[in-house]
C-alpha cells in the first residue's frame, strides 16, 4: 500500500467514527426526549389523583404542577422523585427533633455539662 492510499483510508475511517458517534448522540438525545415525554404522560394521569393519594406516596399537588412546569425534554418524574426524597428526609429529622425535646422534656430540663477540672 502507498502512503497516500494509507492517509486516504486513515481519514475515512475516521469520518466514519464521527458520523457514528454524531448518530449514536442523536440516537440518545432522541430517546432521552421520547422517554421524558412518556414520564410526562404518567405525571399529568397523577395530577388527576387526589390529594390523599398523592400524599401516600409523599407528594402534594403542587409538587406535580411544578414537575408538568419544566421543559418539555426535561424528565418531570426525576423532579418528582427529587421533591418526595427530600420531604420524606425533611420529615424524619422533624421526628427526631420531636423525639429529642421530649426526651428532653421527660429528663427535667437540658442535660447539664461540665467543664474539665469543674464539677
């Protein structure tokens, strides 16, 4: 093989590298989109839930109205995975701090400290 039929067959395998990357990216970006759109559809059928519903699954209304708010490539049940996490650990350090005021309540006041060489 000569040099110039080498360089020729270098430089068309990697065109061709880049239009399979560049379909592959599209490729994704397309089913990420189409994805979004499905997870879309499933949000608007719970906005038809009511509230108790919504709540047994730690959401409110105004979670999902926020989450049908973002863009429409954008995945609106990451959104709603995101907000009940946070509430579900929002709630769970209220319970403990409600727990640890009881205790102390129950206790008869703060726990005392003292100082090194106090006492």
């Amino acid at each position: 093989m000569s040099p110039v039929t080498d360089t020729t067959t270098y430089a068309r395998s990697g065109f061709l590298a880049a239009i399979a990357a560049a379909t592959a990216t599209v490729a994704r970006a397309v089913v990420n989109v189409l994805q979004a759109l499905m997870h879309r559809r499933t949000v608007l059928e719970m906005a038809s839930f009511d509230d108790r519903m919504l709540a047994d699954i730690g959401l409110t209304r105004g979670d999902v109205h926020a989450a049908l708010s973002l863009p429409l490539d954008a995945d609106p049940s990451a959104r709603l995975r995101i907000l009940a996490v946070e509430r579900r650990a929002g709630n769970r350090a209220l319970a403990r701090e409600r727990l640890a005021a009881r205790q102390v309540a129950v206790a008869g006041g703060p726990p005392r400290t003292t100082r090194a060489g106090q006492g």
